[in-house]
C-alpha cells in the first residue's frame, strides 16, 4: 500500500462525503474578509487540498486567490497581470503593509489636527474667560461698596459712624456748622449781569477746640438798625485820642470798631 492508497482509505473512514462537499464548498466562497493576507493565505492552503481541482496548475490557483481579495487591495494587483501564484501573495502583502502605514499616517494626522484644535479653543475660551474676570475685578475695584453703617455707597471710613464732618473730617461738629466748608461756599464767585468778577479769597485763621464747640455770631449793623433793636447800645469811645461813633450788640461774640 502506498502513500496515497492509505490517505485515500483514511479520508473515506473519517471525512465522510458530506464534510468533504462542505469544505470544497468553504473553499469555492472563500474571502479574505477581516483576515490579513498572511492568515487569508494559510486558509486557502487548508482547504485547497479538498479541491485540487481548481488550483491543478498555478495559474488558476492565482486567480483563485485573487478573487478572494478585498477590491482595494485587487485593484492594485489586476493592473500589474502577475501569472504567478507567489507572486499575487507577494504583491498583496506589500500593498497592504502600503495600506496600513498610510491609515496609520491618516489617524495620526487626524489626531494631531484635533489636538491642535482642541488647544486653540481652549486658548481662546481662557483668554475670554480671563479678560471678562479682569473686567469684573476692575469694575469690582473702580465701584465703593454699600457701608454697613449709613447704608451708601464710599470708601475709607464712615464718618456717620465716627460722628466726623463729612467735609474737613474733624469731629465734634457737623457740616452744616463746619466753618471751613461756610468759607468755602462764601469765597465762591457769583455771577451778575454785568459779568462775573472772581472773589479774592480772605486768609484764613486756624481755628481751635474752642471755636469748634461754640460758633460765633457776627452782626452788621448800620445806623437805620439801631432803633430797631434793645439789645444795641450806640456811644462815642475815645480810641487812640480820637473820638469815634460805635454800636454795642450785647448778644454778639464779636465786635468790631
């Protein structure tokens, strides 16, 4: 018995005709599919022993492989008319490594372009993001808070709750009795109709404690007042040698000659 007497005897006892038809079958409608084309060649090895008859010579054997293909790897292979079997196998391992490498460079490149994008719109949205803060901070820093104390709006000290002068700061008398703020609304110009002439201003004393606790009262009087009033007394004082006509107000702080 020879070799092929004894392959043929053990094919009839344990691959019976019906798993021989299906595996010529699997391999009349094989494709490569999902498979790379090293393990899609081991396939069609595998089964080609089940139909020799279809790969007897080379070149159908060729064809045969050639039509189990993906088109984007035949197409690149019908154009190039290899005859040899080895050949096909050779050529379509290079053109999918060729493939490969260029879905790689692709998806790479895809990736580098949304990174890059993905930065500049994070820059942008940080650069936003900072400059409405530092508008924020600013307009925080240009606009005074609400003071707890008077409930409006300043900055520094609250002077309602020092009991301060709201105008020359000082304590121990209010605005309205402030005697440096009385000058300043006194010295400013007024205006007629002849024109405006600007007021020349009067120096001023410092003034003392004393003078903040107790406002003098100053009172002009002319002539025609004198009758008027009980509380003046009109005389002539000899002042220096010189005899002089003078009126007394006895409800006045100040007097003057």
């Amino acid at each position: 018995m020879n070799c092929a007497q004894f392959l043929e005897i053990f094919s009839e006892k344990y691959f019976p005709q019906s798993i021989h038809d299906r595996k010529v079958s699997e391999f009349e409608n094989l494709k490569q599919g999902s498979k790379i084309v090293v393990e899609y060649e081991a396939q069609f090895t595998k089964l080609a022993r089940f139909a020799p008859y279809i790969v007897d010579i080379d070149y159908k054997k060729a064809r045969k492989f050639e039509r189990g293909l993906p088109d984007s790897i035949l197409e690149k292979i019908n154009v190039l008319q290899v005859q040899k079997y080895v050949d096909v196998l050779d050529k379509a391992i290079i053109t999918e490594g060729n493939q490969a490498s260029r879905n790689r460079y692709s998806d790479w490149k895809g990736k580098m372009q949304g990174s890059n994008m993905h930065k500049r719109l994070t820059s942008s949205q940080n650069k936003k993001q900072n400059l409405g803060t530092s508008n924020t901070t600013g307009f925080n820093q240009d606009s005074p808070s609400t003071c707890l104390e008077c409930g409006k709006k300043h900055r520094g000290v609250c002077h309602r709750a020092s009991r301060a002068c709201f105008k020359c700061r000082k304590t121990r008398h209010m605005m309205r009795d402030c005697l440096i703020f009385g000058q300043q609304k006194g010295n400013r110009p007024t205006a007629s109709s002849a024109g405006s002439t600007p007021a020349t201003k009067t120096p001023t004393r410092p003034t003392t404690s004393q003078e903040n606790v107790r406002q003098g009262r100053v009172f002009a009087l002319v002539p025609g007042d004198v009758q008027n009033l009980d509380t003046v007394v009109s005389s002539t004082l000899s002042i220096n040698g010189q005899l002089a006509h003078v009126l007394l107000d006895s409800s006045s702080t100040h007097s003057f000659v």
